[in-house]
C-alpha cells in the first residue's frame, strides 16, 4: 500500500485471518517481522530511493500466545511489545479505566539540539498516539541516547501551531531518529518560549503530523530531537 512521500507499507496474512500487521495479536497468534525488506526496482524508477546501508533481509515467524480469554478475541486490548530498549504498548496498563481502541503508546528520550550538539536531555517521555492527537507525559523511566544506525529517510515540510504562535518547520526521520527543525523565525521564536515547558506542546503537534502525514508510528521512534535556530 502507498504511504506518504513515496514510501510503501508491507503486509503479510496468516490462514484463516487475511492480512496482518506486525505486532498486532490474531486470535491467539501474534505476528512478529524481524528486519528489512529489499525492493528491487526496474531499470529505469520512477521514483528516486533513498541512499540505506546494506541489511540483512529478515524471516517472519509467528508466536503462540498463551490461550487465555484475554488474548482470544480479534481486538485485543492491553498488548504489549518490546522493540529494542523500549516497550510499546495498547491499553491502560495498570492504571483502569477504558482507552480509545487506536492509541498507542511508547517511551522515549527527549532531546534539544544547540548548534548541532545535543546539548540538554529534556527527559524521558510516555508519547500516546490517538486519531485526533497525540500526547505525552513524564515517565519514571530513564531511558539513553539512541545509537541504532539510520536505515532510510523521510522529510516533511509543514506548518505548526501552539498557544504561542505558528511557523514553519521541517519533520525528519532516518529510521530511529525524530527530528524537529525550525524554517523562519517565527518558528525559531515558538521553540524559544517553548522551552521552559520543555517544548511538550510543539513536540506533541509535530508527532501527531509524523504519524499522520509521514507513515510513521510510534514504535518505528527511538529517540525526539528539537534543533534550536534555523538551519
């Protein structure tokens, strides 16, 4: 399926439940793809791929849960994965009370950048994507600087909006990293003030455009970058 900026999604099925999403539980299966997939393009692309260090193709495989009443359904909730060093997960785990069926929720570090040196660690963050939204919320979890390697890149040029103003901004991914730039200077300005909260709401409105606009999703992150002054 095409998604944003030329990017395509990958599916895969499993007998007797059509196709499936990585992660995602199936009845009492949950599917799990390990690794990248190569497309080989013809001759002459219509579209230009991005520059990616050589991988290893990866093997699917599919994992029996527990049969419990709790992960029989189709719609399960209160999931939990693991990717690397950081835990996503559906539901409200621990906490009651009943959540939107499509959020989704991962841990991650905060960062800002002054003159290209991550110089300040805003902190450790809970990020919980919805449809309409996307929030986030200290966590008691102290996570390191992200050091996977970049596997692709993604750009987006976009308009933001907080309490404090709009400007425009440039949204980057390269496979684990999430990064905020500033265009003009009204957007330069919004993170300024922004600062003294941690720039939360501006990092909140630029996520919700990366999961929205940019195919991404919240376990594809492993670390939030916000670069002061413009490029």
């Amino acid at each position: 399926g095409r998604l944003p900026n030329g990017h395509y999604g990958v599916s895969t099925s499993l007998p007797g439940y059509g196709p499936i999403d990585s992660g995602k539980v199936y009845g009492n299966y949950r599917y799990h793809y390990d690794g990248d997939i190569t497309v080989n393009l013809p001759s002459k692309p219509d579209i230009v791929p991005p520059v990616n260090p050589p991988v290893t193709p990866g093997t699917g495989t599919v994992t029996p849960l527990p049969e419990t009443p709790e992960n029989m359904s189709n719609t399960p909730e209160n999931t939990t994965e693991t990717t690397g060093h950081k835990t996503v997960w559906d539901g409200d785990r621990d906490r009651g009370g009943d959540r939107p069926e499509d959020k989704r929720v991962v841990t991650l570090p905060f960062f800002k950048v002054l003159e290209d040196k991550t110089t300040h660690r805003y902190g450790t963050y809970d990020v919980a994507k919805r449809t309409t939204e996307v929030k986030i919320a200290p966590s008691a979890q102290v996570l390191p600087e992200p050091n996977q390697p970049a596997t692709q890149y993604r750009e987006l040029d976009t308009e933001l909006t907080t309490d404090k103003g709009t400007g425009e901004f440039t949204l980057k991914y390269n496979g684990s990293r999430f990064t905020i730039l500033p265009d003009d200077d009204a957007a330069a300005h919004l993170i300024v003030v922004g600062d003294e909260t941690k720039n939360r709401d501006l990092f909140e409105k630029a996520l919700h455009v990366a999961f929205t606009k940019m195919g991404l999703e919240v376990a594809n992150l492993d670390g939030v970058y916000i670069h002061f002054g413009k490029e």
